[in-house]
C-alpha cells in the first residue's frame, strides 16, 4: 500500500524503523566488543572486570559504530523521501536520543559521563544529518 504521506514530510514508520535499528546495532556491537575483549584479549577474568569494561568501552563502541551506522540511515531515510532528507535526518538523531536517554537513565547504576553522552548525540546526529545531504547531493548531481 503506497504512503498516503506527503513527500515533502519525514516518512515515520521509516523513522521509528531507522531508530530500532540503530538501537539494535549499537548494542550488539557493545556486546560483541565486550565478548571479543573477554575471550581473545583478557581471558579468566572475573565477570565483574568484564562489566566494568563494559561500561567503560560501551560509549566508544557506541560512538565509533554509530558514525557508520547512522550515516548510513540517513541515506536510507533520504533516498526513500529525497525532499525530506534533512527533516528525516533529524527526526531519526531527536527519536534515538529520547529512547536512548531513557534508556540511559532507566538502566544506570553509577555515574554517567555527560559529556561522553553529549559527544556520542552530537556526532550521531551530524552522521545522519551528511548521509542524507550526501544522499540527495548525490541525487541532485545525477542526469
């Protein structure tokens, strides 16, 4: 069934799609890098050293995995809707950052490191917001 949304507006089921998304990848990222670090790099350690790790790497995994991956949603977001790319972009940066704060806070059991927070929002969202300015740059430049 085609989208009875007009194209110029930020398609949201694509959207809400877009920040599951995200949510997912970033935390079976966080995971993967704390088995990694548990069976190859620091094996036989007691599980608390491992969720210390966790809480110490989790944000860098977090910040390093999501350049690429909101990056490329962006694009996503933009080639389905061109003259909402940028709308798109935003919605996709403001709706991860609302569920991710609340999750954030709903599951924090010590100190949390703000600024390292605000980094990984700020580069998340400049993320999105070239992958769908580069989606439709690109477009625009196609014959």
């Amino acid at each position: 069934m085609p989208s009875t949304t007009p194209p110029h507006r930020p398609h949201w089921p694509r959207i809400l799609a877009a920040i599951v998304i995200a949510q997912v990848t970033l935390i079976a990222g966080a995971v993967g890098w704390v088995a990694i670090y548990s069976y190859l790099i620091a094996p036989g350690q007691p599980i608390a050293a491992y969720q210390a790790h966790a809480q110490v790497s989790g944000p860098w995994v977090s910040l390093i995995l999501g350049v690429p991956v909101f990056f490329v949603l962006g694009r996503w977001l933009a080639r389905h809707r061109p003259t909402a790319a940028r709308a798109s972009a935003i919605a996709l940066g403001a709706g991860y950052v609302i569920i991710d704060l609340a999750i954030l806070l709903a599951a924090a059991q010590g100190a949390i490191p703000w600024g390292m927070v605000a980094a990984n929002y700020i580069v998340k969202l400049g993320a999105a917001w070239f992958g769908a300015v580069s989606s439709t740059a690109r477009a625009s430049a196609a014959p």
